[in-house]
C-alpha cells in the first residue's frame, strides 16, 4: 500500500497532499476547486482523482507573483 501512495506522489498531487503543499486546509483546496481557481483534477482511478504535478508546477508558477496566501486563494 506504501508503494501506491509513494507512485502516486510522483505522479500528482491529492487534495490531502496539495493543501500541504500549499500550507492550506482541504477545505480551502476544495472551495478553490468548485471556484474553478485550480486546474481540473484527472481520474487515474475508479475514485482517485489528483492533480498531475506537472499541471500544478505550472499553475503555481503562473501565481509566484502573488505575496499573500489570500491573494493566492482569492
């Protein structure tokens, strides 16, 4: 089981894994997520969805300009 978890890490991120990530709760990642503020997620599985991680690089390098996490959860 430790396996899959460390395969899908390379792979993307979840929302337990992105809220981390971005210093946040899952609750805020899953608000941003209905505003449409992040990127759709992909289902590698029946019932798991992620972020690729390529996909979140780029969205948080288009919102490294921002200063403060309320502009980025904005």
């Amino acid at each position: 089981m430790a396996k899959q978890k460390s395969e899908v890490a390379r792979l993307g991120y979840r929302q337990s894994t992105l809220a981390a990530a971005l210093d946040t709760t899952r609750q805020t990642i899953r608000s941003m997520e209905l505003r449409g503020d992040l990127p759709p997620r992909i289902e590698i599985s029946p019932g798991l969805k992620i972020w690729p991680a390529s996909v979140i690089d780029q969205w948080l390098a288009e919102h490294a300009g921002r200063t403060s996490k309320s502009e980025v959860h904005a």
